[in-house]
C-alpha cells in the first residue's frame, strides 16, 4: 500500500514521461537501490525513522509496525518500479500511436491504455515485492521493536517471523513446544512464498494470452 503508488509514478515517468532523464539519472539510482544491503535499510530507519515516529506521535518508543512497513516499502520500491517499468516499455509503440491518433491526451493514453495493458507486468512486480519482504528479517528487526506480542495497532512493536526464527532456534531445544512453533512459522513462510510464486506464474502466463 505504502511502495506501490510511488513505484507505478516512478515507472510512468521513467518509462513515458522522460525517459531520457530516466536513463541517466533515475534507472542507475533505481539499479543502486537494489543492491544496497538490509542492514543499511534497518540502520537508517533505526537512527532516523524510529526518533521520528516517536517524536510525531509522542511515543515513548518508536519502534513500531509502521517503522517496519515504512522501511520495507522503501527496500521493494527498487522492484516494482523497475518491473513495472519494463512491462510499460514492452507495449507495443502502435496503441500509443493509435491512442493519440483519436485525439487522447497523454494522460488518457497512461491511464486508459498503457496501465491496462500493462497490469500484468505490474502486478507481478508488486508480488515479487511482497515476496522479498516476506522474507526480510535484519531490517524488519532493526526497527520493529522484537517484541514477542501481537500487536495492537500500527503504533505498537512486535516481531516478525523471520527475526523470531532466526534468532530464537539455536536456543530452542529440539522437539519442545517453542521449537515445534518456530519450525510451523518457517512452514507458514514457505507455504507463503509458494503460494505466491503462483501468482505471479499465473498473472504472467495470463499477459502472455492476452498479448
């Protein structure tokens, strides 16, 4: 909710708007926002974000689930837009061309031809975004807060499971309860990412037949 209205702004712009200054200047820094690790992610939203929030809301903590969505927003941001972009590139130029020939402005042609077109590509990259967060652990961690309770509301921390299953098996002792919980949380994150690995197989191979 929070990366995928910048994303599909960012992908519009580099890929129909201005796609000369994309090309210098927007696709390279997009390229190195890929590649920078979690931890960079988590520290900056540690010393930055969290003391925000709590200087915002007047928390006593800042640690909280809007910190980790914020902060996971930010890292799939590079994904969607740039797989977004790719799928809007690969229109066919003749539905412009056709589009501007019955007198639709360019604002017509993104919303009512290139966007429709397009939805599959975006789609998928907005579910390959969910799955790369699905998996974070390190700066999720860093600035939710990793605290063993639900929560209560977005203001409030809590843990994710990655974090709770990396930190918490080695000291887990081997058929106990809280060592069967972690291995069903490991479960549920696979047969999560499973689940949308079909999706996106789906979602493709209907771009493909619709094309």
């Amino acid at each position: 909710m929070i990366a995928t209205p910048f994303s599909l702004a960012a992908a519009i712009f580099m890929a129909v708007i201005s796609p000369r200054v994309s090309n210098r200047l927007l696709q390279p820094a997009v390229e190195i926002f890929v590649g920078i690790p979690s931890v960079v992610y988590g520290w900056v939203g540690l010393t930055v974000l969290v003391p925000l929030i709590q200087k915002i809301f007047n928390l006593q903590y800042g640690y909280s689930v809007l910190a980790g969505g914020i902060v996971l927003a930010v890292m799939i941001f590079p994904t969607i837009t740039s797989v977004s972009a790719d799928s809007i590139r690969n229109i066919p130029l003749q539905y412009q061309e056709a589009a501007y020939g019955l007198g639709s402005t360019r604002w017509q042609v993104i919303r009512r031809v290139l966007i429709p077109a397009a939805r599959p590509g975006i789609l998928t990259g907005v579910i390959l975004g969910l799955a790369r967060a699905f998996g974070e652990a390190l700066a999720v961690a860093m600035v939710i807060g990793k605290m063993k309770a639900f929560p209560t509301g977005i203001l409030s921390p809590t843990n994710n499971l990655t974090a709770a299953i990396a930190s918490d098996m080695g000291g887990a002792a081997d058929g106990g309860e809280y060592n069967i919980a972690l291995w069903t949380m490991a479960l549920l994150l696979l047969v999560i990412s499973f689940a949308f690995i079909l999706i996106v197989r789906k979602i493709s191979s209907k771009g493909v037949r619709e094309r």
